[in-house]
C-alpha cells in the first residue's frame, strides 16, 4: 500500500461499502475549499472546452440509432481534466492547446467547477424516475482503480484528492473475477443503476483506470400535461415523415435566435435549464453545430430575456456508447494516445489502452433523467530491450521453411525483388 499513496496523501484507510467487497479507499487528504469567483475567467475556459468536446462526440455520433446521439462533454471534460493533472511535457502542452484548458489554476478552477455541482448532490439509488424530483439531483462521481502492484505517483493522488475528491481503489487488474465486479458496482450505484457496466472493455493487463461519473434527475419547473401529448409529424434528417408523441406547453423562458438558429432554455424547478437549439431549415440535413456556433448561442442565451414561449417538444429515450479514442485522434490528440514517458507522474511508462464513454437519457412530460460514465485506462509499458545484433535484409536474401524436429527444408528460395 505504501507503494501506492505517499503518507502525506492517507491518513486512513478504511473498507469500502458491501457493493465492492475487499477493496480499499484512501480518503484522508481533505477537499481543499476555492472561491468560484476567483476562477471566473477559468470556468469560461472549461465551459468552451466543454462545448469543443461536446463538437467532438456528436461528430463521431458513437453507436447512436438512427442518428440520434446523446453524449456528456462535461464527464469527459472532468475524466480528461484528471488525466491532464499527471500529465507533463509534449503531452500536457497537446492537451492544453486542443482542448483550451487553462494553463494555471485548472484543477483550481475544475474543483470550484465540481464543487458547484454538488449543491445539488443527492443519492441515485433514492429516486424515482418516474416521478423526477422538485429539487434536482445532479450528483458527480470520480473514482480511480490502479493496480496494488504499480507505484502510483503520490503527488498526482494528492491533486486528485484535494481537487477531484477522488478516492483511491487497489485492486487487481489480473483478477477479472474480482476487480471488473468491483468497477462495473461502482459505475452501478453513481448511476443510480442507469449505467450497470463500466463502458471501456476490461482488459487484465490494464494498470489504471479512471472514471467519471455524471447522474441527473429534476422536474421540470412548469411540467408539461399529459393530457396534451399527442402524435404529430416529425421530418426525420433524412426528409422522411414519422410520427411521434409531442408535448406542449405555454410558459415563460429564455428565448434568443441568431444566425441559423433558434433558441430556448427550458427550465427545471431550480438551477438547471434544457437548452434547445432549432437550426434553420435552410441548414439542411442533420443538427451540426460548430464549437464556435455553440458557444455564440452560449452568450446569447446568457443575456437573453424571458419571453412567453409556446413549445412542442417530443419525447425521447435514447442511449449512446463511444469508443473515445476515435474521438481524442479527430481532436488531434494523437501524443496523448501513444506517450509512454509523459503519464510518468501516474504511472512510471504508463500509456492509454482505452477510453470510452456511455451515456443515456431520458425525457418526458415530468422532466428529465440522465446518467453518464467516462472511463480513461492505462498500463505500464517496458522498454524494449538493446538488441544484441541488427541484421537487415535490404537485398537478395535466400530463405527457407524448415521442420525443426527433423531439420527437413520443407520449402526454399531466394527473394532478389521483393516487389
């Protein structure tokens, strides 16, 4: 154990709840305490970050049916901002600049980001999601697995215990049995069960694993009438007509429009909003919006008033998957994905295996139900070893297929162009 978190980063060790029998959590570093407004400029940049990531999944459209994609830029924002934290060199400096991070006080300014989150933290497991509640519970989770057999860098677990409230899991990543259970009941109970396995497939080899955790539930602040739900024609992207159930309602809300769009923010009972975003027909096919165009709509909508807005909205029930290292390569993240010196601080030679992301929703007439993971893992690489002789076969070579037991050159020849 002591080779995995310094003394300075556990006061204490204690076992964790019944769902993951035999593990361990170190949780005694405490939560350091950042004012918001002094990290105001900070929080811009994340939210843009947000939006540029939130670009890139919809792009990639995951395993979305018939072109629906429900995705959360703001776990993968928070999943990747931890990874950033072991992060150095040409890696750390690929990161910044693709997913504009700030260059000082990020992981200041991504606990202020969390700590305001968890105003609204509640218990996944207590709701009924049929019945979404007044109060919204938006509850955030961040977890980090790593193999009791690697040195994990004691100043990385610190910044995520002190920023990240991250708590710490040894485990075995040889013994599936064991430790993929373990993940799969952590993803289970942050998600209210929403999420029931760890989106990354399990790898043995595997040496770190870090997740985010992302579960939302609220009522609308004006809940739409039943009763007013009908099916109404619904043009597909693809020009074709269906028909589907639509809600409707009549109340105040944001309301801005600007070049090829229109927009409201639909708002819950307290401190969060659905904002909906209608490309102009013209636009054509599909929703595409660029980072560039959301953030516009972004400052828009902040300056914009409330209006009486009549809404039909239809319902929907959607679930994604994504394999996030497509994502990361159309970022331009490639340094990210093949390092194995710059996550030393992690892990010694640690290079990323996996990344991947699950995330579903659901919406209707009460309001709105969501759940989220993002799981980024890793292992410990080995140089290869000096050879002790090179040999190179850039011209005419004979070779020769032989049977070892009884040496019979079973076939021969000579390749003098290889073309």
């Amino acid at each position: 154990m002591a080779k995995l978190v310094a003394a300075s980063a556990v006061a204490a060790l204690t076992a964790c709840s019944a769902a993951q029998p035999g593990l361990l959590k170190a949780d005694g570093v405490p939560r350091d305490t950042v004012d918001r407004a002094t990290y105001s400029a900070e929080l811009n940049s994340l939210r843009d970050s947000a939006l540029t990531l939130g670009e890139a999944l919809l792009a990639d459209g995951g395993d979305g049916a018939n072109g629906n994609v429900v995705a959360s830029p703001g776990s993968l924002l928070i999943a990747l901002a931890m990874l950033r934290a072991g992060a150095s060199g040409g890696t750390a400096a690929e990161m910044d600049a693709v997913l504009q991070l700030p260059v000082e006080h990020r992981d200041e300014a991504m606990n202020a980001l969390l700590a305001s989150l968890e105003k609204f933290d509640g218990d996944p497991g207590s709701v009924d999601e049929a019945n979404p509640p007044r109060k919204p519970i938006m509850h955030p989770a961040n977890g980090l697995f790593v193999d009791r057999g690697v040195t994990a860098g004691p100043a990385y677990l610190d910044t995520l215990a002190r920023h990240y409230g991250t708590g710490v899991y040894p485990v075995d990543f040889s013994d599936e049995a064991a430790t993929k259970p373990a993940i799969d009941a952590w993803v289970g109970k942050n998600t209210g069960g929403r999420i029931k396995e760890s989106p990354a497939e399990y790898d043995r080899r595997n040496t770190f694993s870090v997740l985010n955790a992302l579960y939302f539930a609220a009522a609308w602040n004006v809940p739409f009438d039943p009763n007013n739900t009908s099916d109404l024609l619904f043009t597909t992207a693809g020009g074709k007509e269906v028909t589907a159930p639509a809600m409707h309602n009549l109340l105040q809300m944001k309301y801005a429009e600007g070049r090829g769009w229109r927009g409201v923010d639909l708002p819950y009972a307290e401190g969060f909003v659905m904002r909906l975003v209608l490309p102009d027909e013209r636009a054509g096919k599909g929703t595409g919006l660029s980072a560039e165009t959301l953030t516009d709509i972004a400052g828009a909508m902040d300056t914009a008033r409330l209006q009486m807005v009549r809404i039909q909205l239809p319902r929907w029930d959607h679930k994604c998957t994504f394999d996030l290292r497509k994502v990361f390569e159309s970022l331009g993240m490639r340094k990210t994905l093949t390092t194995t010196e710059d996550f030393n601080a992690i892990q010694p030679k640690m290079a990323i295996t996996q990344a991947a992301q699950a995330a579903n929703i659901t919406v209707a007439e009460k309001g709105t139900v969501a759940a989220a993971v993002t799981q980024i893992n890793g292992m410990v690489t080995s140089a290869p070893p000096e050879p002790d002789r090179t040999i190179e076969f850039d011209r005419p070579f004979h070779y020769q297929v032989v049977h070892v037991e009884t040496g019979l050159p079973l076939f021969m020849g000579t390749v003098a162009d290889p073309r």
